[in-house]
C-alpha cells in the first residue's frame, strides 16, 4: 500500500478524536468522519510505520447514526468534529472513550456511568478567541483549520450563541472601514447568558494604533450590551495569546454572570466554564459526590475565579482556594465579598505550592476538589494532597486521559475509585468532562 491508493474498509470503533478505526491485512487506518459500522471505499492520505490516514471516497454501507452536518465549514474548521453524529451516537462515543481512556491509562476497568447532557447542544459557548489575518488586503476572520495557520471563515457558527456571531461579522467590516486589521491578532469575545452582559477584548500588536479611536466609537455604538472594552498588547510570537498589558477602553474591566445562586465577575484572564448550561449540571453533581457536611473543610485547587468553593460555601464550615492566575484570583475574593460569603480564603499559588503551604499551617480537609487544565495535575501536587489525606478527592477533568493517569496513581497510594461520571459540556466535539469521587481506604 502507498499515498492515494483506495481500498474497501469498515469501521470497527473510534480514535480518541472520533475518526473510524478500519483494518485493513493487519494494518490499521484513522479514517475522520467515517462512523463505526460503515463500509466505505476509502484513499490513503498518509502512512506512518504502524498506522496510517485515509479519507472517505465513497461510502458503501451508511449507519442509521449519520446527520449531515449543518455547517459549511464543518470539514475545514475542525473544530466541530462530530456534527456528521447523531447525539445518540456522540454520547456513546464519549462513555466509550472514557472507559478507554481508563483501560489504556490506567490498566482500569471501570463502570461509567451514563454521560450528563442539557438540552442545550448548540449555541452554548459564552467564549470565542477569533485569529484576525490580512491576505491581500482582505480582512479574514474565523477559526484555524486543523493543525494549520490558516483561518476557516464562517458565516455562523452552531456553538456561538447568536450575539457572538453577529460580533464576528460586524467586526470584520469594521477592521477593513478602518483599514487596522493588520495591528489586531485575536479577538477575544465574553458574552454572559444569563445576564446578558459583554466583553470584547482586541488583543494586538500595539497600541494606539491607526484609527483605533474609531474603532472604539463604533463598537461601543453597535452593542448596548457592552459592558467591557479592552485591549492587551501582546508582542509575544507564541501561542500565548493573553499576555501582556491590559488596558481598559470603556466600561469596567469585568462582566458578571450567574451559576446556581450565586454571582461571579469575569475578566478578561480569568478562567469560567464555557458552557454555562452544563456548569451548572457539572458542579451540582460535583458537589453533590463530595457528599458536604457543615462540619467539612474544602480545598478547592485550581479554583478559577472561585465558582465551586463559592457554591460549595454554604454547606461547609470552610474553603479554600488555590488557583495561580493573579487576575482571577483577585475575581474570586470580589466575587466572595459581592456574595456575602466569609468562610472562604482564597491563596495566589501553583496547586502544589499552595497546598504545601496549606499543610504547613496543619490544615488537613475533609474534601479536596480539583479541576485542573487539561494536562491534569503534577505528581507532586497529587503526593501533596495524598499528604492532606482528605476522606473525599472529587476530579474534575477535561482530558479523561490524564484523568484516568492521576486516578491510577491515587488508587496505588490508598484512595478507592467510587464513580466515573462523564459530562457533556463540550456538544458537538470530541471533548469530555468527567468527574470522579476517590474515597481514603
């Protein structure tokens, strides 16, 4: 076999990103958008030393599961990679590859429990980072097509909410009146559900630059939902998008949204769950596993702008926060006072550092909660709160592999995995929000 040549191949399961998996005379191909089941007449796009690419020339047997996916960059965006799913099919997928990603791991056969949705799969994002570029004179806006630098325009996106769209289109006519599309890199856009309130923040080369007064006026002109305007010079060639200094334009530095009560600002920085629907579903049963008691001391590690330990306040003698981004750190002490809540402290610190310091002041909890980023938590930060050693260790994870990594490491060290509860939060990707519960042996 070579580049370009076609075979007939099936289906037989997924890849962690949702491609078909096909073998074909011992060699096994990575097929994107081919559902498990069908039959295709498939081209090889690449080949490695134990596997190779290939894409769908022509489908030969089709499964009861394919949509057809109602967006038209769908195949050059990838950001969306499973619109060609039913849901049906999406959430099977995502136990599947929980439960995978534990055997693979974790050398762990577990029990998943059946993933959590809402009804809302579309329209959920309350945050978009668009990449500006000017190619030939023509401002293009849109996401990157996969692995690439290159942007994928669009028209309307399903996962940004109606507001967000209209921004992005608006913008772009705006940057090509005013001829400053090249000083822009990225457009950060926060837009608050509940409340309704926005954020855009231009994130650039310098600044001021060629009529960015103008370009002020006129977006403070198009959105009275506008509560935040800013912009962050970031001279940074990286991937490091939001570095550098922050200058307010219009407004406050901050929106605010509701979650489960309580009311927490955002910055610009500062970290909140992207889909506001499935928070709330996720942190209920979050805390819900944590089993609270008005007696229970709660560390909460990598706590953002201080959402869980927040909502988790109420039912709990004390919490502390630990989260290493001062911006949303400072958030999450003005969204504690702004809620009246005094039993909370919140502590500027990497997770490990912070709850070393915790056990230095002999402060052992009942409950450690954490949601880290996806590379999960260091080994040190897990040999910190084996130290702590909390009754009940509730993880919150994006990545089910790294995940089912720290969860291995823990049940080796004495604690007893209890549950496997897998999220929807991300609809329409290949992404998968879980939540364990360990418990001391």
């Amino acid at each position: 076999m070579k580049k370009n040549d076609t075979f007939t191949g099936q289906a037989e399961d997924y890849t962690y990103e949702g491609a078909g998996v096909v073998h074909s005379d011992d060699f096994v191909f990575f097929v994107p958008g081919l559902l498990a089941g069908e039959k295709a007449e498939l081209g090889i796009t690449s080949l490695k030393k134990n596997y190779g690419y290939a894409r769908i020339v022509r489908l030969l047997e089709t499964s009861p599961e394919r949509r057809t996916p109602g967006c038209s960059v769908y195949k050059q965006c990838g950001g969306c990679q499973l619109l060609h799913m039913s849901y049906t099919e999406q959430k099977a997928f995502k136990e599947n590859k929980v439960r995978g990603c534990f055997r693979m791991n974790a050398g762990m056969e577990v029990d998943v429990l059946p993933i959590l949705t809402t009804e809302h799969t579309q329209a959920y994002r309350n945050k978009v980072q668009i990449p500006v570029q000017l190619d030939h004179g023509r401002v293009k806006m849109g996401f990157y097509r996969s692995r690439t630098n290159e942007i994928a325009e669009f028209d309307h996106c399903l996962v940004q909410t109606e507001l967000s769209n209209e921004i992005i289109q608006r913008l772009r006519k705006l940057l090509d009146t005013y001829h400053c599309a090249e000083n822009i890199r990225y457009v950060l856009i926060k837009h608050a559900h509940l409340t309704d309130e926005l954020m855009i923040c231009f994130v650039v080369r310098r600044y001021p630059f060629h009529n960015a007064e103008k370009l002020k006026e006129a977006v403070i002109a198009s959105w009275p939902q506008l509560k935040s305007l800013s912009v962050i010079v970031n001279r940074r060639e990286d991937n490091v998008i939001l570095d550098g200094k922050e200058t307010l334009l219009y407004g406050q530095p901050y929106i605010e949204e509701e979650l489960l009560g309580k009311r927490f600002r955002i910055s610009a920085r500062s970290f909140y769950q992207i889909n506001p629907y499935a928070t709330a579903v996720l942190y209920k049963k979050a805390l819900e596993l944590a089993d609270l008691r008005k007696d229970d001391v709660l560390i909460d590690l990598y706590c953002g702008t201080g959402t869980i330990g927040l909502i988790a306040s109420d039912q709990v003698k004390k919490v502390y926060g630990i989260e290493v981004v001062p911006d949303a750190v400072k958030d999450a002490r003005i969204n504690a006072q702004a809620n009246g809540i005094t039993n909370v402290e919140f502590m500027t610190a990497d997770a490990q550092v912070g709850a070393n310091a915790l056990l230095q002041r002999n402060i052992h909890p009942d409950v450690v909660i954490v949601d880290p980023p996806r590379k999960g938590c260091s080994k040190e930060t897990l040999k910190a709160i084996l130290k702590m050693a909390p009754e009940r260790f509730v993880y919150v994870s994006c990545d089910p592999a790294t995940l089912a990594r720290d969860v291995a490491y823990m049940s080796e060290n004495g604690y007893d995995l209890r549950v496997v509860q897998p999220v929807d939060l991300f609809p329409r990707t290949f992404h998968c929000e879980t939540i364990v519960l360990m418990t001391k042996k």
